[in-house]
C-alpha cells in the first residue's frame, strides 16, 4: 500500500502551517491536545496531497476550523478535498470560527459525541 500520511514533501509546509495557525484553531488545540478527548488527535496532518487542521487516526475523523476565506474563495477546494478524504473513509467535521468564538463548548460536545 502506498503511503500517503505526512509524506516528507509536504513537512516544510505543515511546520509553516502549524506556526502559523489562526487563533481560532489555537484556542480549540489547547482543547483538544495531549489526548484530553480520550483520543490522540494530530494538527496540521498531511493525507495525500491535502494537509488537514486536526486528525484523530483511531476514528479515522478529520477536523477543520475554517474562516470566511472558505465562503466564496476555496468552495470548490474544499469539495473536492472533502470528496477525496471521504472516498478514502475519513470522516469529516468542519467548524466556522464563530462556532468556536460563540459556542466552544457545543464544538468539543459534537467531537466528543463523535469520538465515543
């Protein structure tokens, strides 16, 4: 089978992303590291040539926190990203930044309810 988490050509560009992260995948990070879900969950993974904002590899559950640039500018990227990580069996849960900013607590309850 060939490999396609964290393939080395994508390192350089998950450490600039993990540097430069927005504050609103900061602030869930701190909630959801060092398995504080009862699960390991990665930030700034690579599957394929995608690079995905969290990952838990047990569930197989990929979560994204996205901002208004994913409104009108990455529609499209992002659906065919989407079909693609489904079509190899990961589970998706996308999050705007209000959701995070309005109801953090509604957002670790839907990735935990996920994650039982």
């Amino acid at each position: 089978m060939r490999k396609i988490h964290n393939l080395e050509n994508r390192k350089t560009i998950r450490r600039k992303l993990r540097n430069s992260s927005t504050p609103h995948e900061v602030i869930l990070w701190s909630r959801i590291r060092r398995g504080r879900l009862g699960y390991k969950l990665r930030r700034q993974h690579s599957i394929g040539k995608y690079i995905v904002d969290f990952y838990c590899p047990k569930k197989k559950l990929i979560i994204e926190v996205d901002g208004s640039q994913h409104i009108e500018q990455q529609r499209e990227y992002d659906k065919q990203r989407d079909e693609y990580l489904k079509n190899l069996g990961f589970t998706m849960l996308r999050f705007w930044d209000n959701d995070i900013d309005n109801n953090l607590d509604g957002v670790l309850m839907k990735i935990s309810e996920y994650l039982k």
